[in-house]
C-alpha cells in the first residue's frame, strides 16, 4: 500500500535560516506527491505537486521539493525562513485508488 | 472563483440533534471530498463523489451521510452523533477523481457535539 512518513514532528528554525521538512514514501509504481500546509484554524493549501515531469518542483511562497527515487524521498526545503512559514505542513501520495493519503504532518516554528 | 466555500464554520449539536454541513464550489470540478480532521492529526477521508456518484465510502458510520445534489454542491448530514465525533470537517474538489493537479480545500466546519 502507498503510505508517506514524515521524519519530526516538529521542526523549529530562526527566521532567516534554511527550512527542510522530511518526507519519505512507500509506493511499488511511480508516485504522485503533494505538499500542503495548514495554517491554524484553516484548510489546507497546496504548496507544490510532484507529477513525473520534473524531479524538482518549484511552488508557492518561495517552497520548492526535489524528488528522489533511490532514497524514496520527497522533502520540501526553503532557503530562508520568514515568520508567516509558521504552519503545519502535510506530505501526501494519490494512490492507485485515486485516495490522496496524508502523512502524519510536521509543525514549522520560526524563532524571530 | 478559484475557492470551496464551506457552511457553517462553526457548529455545536447535541447527540439527538440532525444536522447539514454545506460545501459549495464553482470551479467546474467534478470530484468532491469529505475529510474529517482532529487536532494535530493529518486529515482522514470519509467520502469521494465523482460526477455526482459516491465511489468511496470509508466504513464511515451511518450516522454520518453525504449527499451530492449537483456538481457544485455537496453536504454531510448528521444524525445521533457522539461526542468523539467532535472534529474540523473538511471539504475538498479537484478537476476530476483521477487527476493528479491536486485539491482545493474548503476553511472547514468546526463541529463540537455536546
């Protein structure tokens, strides 16, 4: 079964400072891998999408994530922290069942 | 218009009381989703509508029954439910069930049963 796992459930970092949020996947065909974030009390927002056209994709806000096969990895960076990245932040795969599964998601702090 | 707009934001209930959660989008989608989220938990599907027919049921309870009455709109009807029900029900769409350009989430309804 397609499943994702997201490595630290919480990740502080200094504004100013590299973000990366780890995700990694289980899929036997090739994935289809989505970035999203929550900000408190709201819905989720597509951040990014990785559909087999590129293996780094670029999203909003400044985010970008490469996708790596041999490390089944998916993991979301941005170069330079700002306060409003303060969110939780969920990786997921469509499954061959056309079901979009979550991770179980990882909450950014940006220290001023 | 590029949004889901769910109805109401807010909802408290008791165990006996019937209630509709409203989910409404003009965006031409014809997939529509209910997810049911608890706090610092990702959110679970409950539902999938495609071209207005349900084709995923998550073994979720028949207290809980989703309606799709057109391609635009989308409703949870609640009934008898129980206080560990209480959650952030949120709705999705995407273009279609089996695309892959991603979903685009509704602010949610806040539901506290009493």
């Amino acid at each position: 079964a397609q499943s994702v796992t997201q490595l630290g459930s919480h990740v502080s970092v200094s504004e100013g400072a590299l973000v990366l949020l780890r995700c990694n996947y289980s899929s036997s065909v090739p994935p289809y891998l989505f970035w999203y974030v929550q900000y408190p009390n709201q819905g989720l927002q597509l951040l990014l999408k990785y559909t087999s056209a590129a293996t780094l994709v670029k999203g909003i806000n400044g985010f970008e994530a490469e996708f790596k096969k041999s490390e089944t990895s998916f993991h979301l960076t941005k170069p330079s922290a700002h306060m409003s990245d303060a969110a939780e932040y969920f990786c997921a795969v469509k499954t061959s069942y056309d079901k979009v599964i979550f991770g179980p998601g990882t909450s950014l702090s940006v220290i001023p | 218009d590029t949004e889901v707009t769910q109805t109401p934001k807010h909802l408290v209930m008791g165990m006996t009381n019937k209630k509709s959660l409203k989910c409404e989008q003009h965006m031409g989608h014809r997939a529509m989703y209910w997810y049911k989220q608890k706090a610092k938990k990702p959110p679970e599907l409950m539902f999938v509508y495609s071209y207005e027919k349900l084709s995923i049921n998550e073994s979720v309870p028949s207290r809980f029954s989703p309606e799709c009455p057109n391609s635009s709109l989308l409703n949870l009807h609640l009934h008898a439910l129980q206080p560990e029900d209480s959650a952030l029900y949120l709705c999705a769409s995407s273009v279609t069930g089996s695309d892959y350009y991603g979903y685009t989430f509704g602010s949610g309804t806040r539901l506290t049963v009493v």
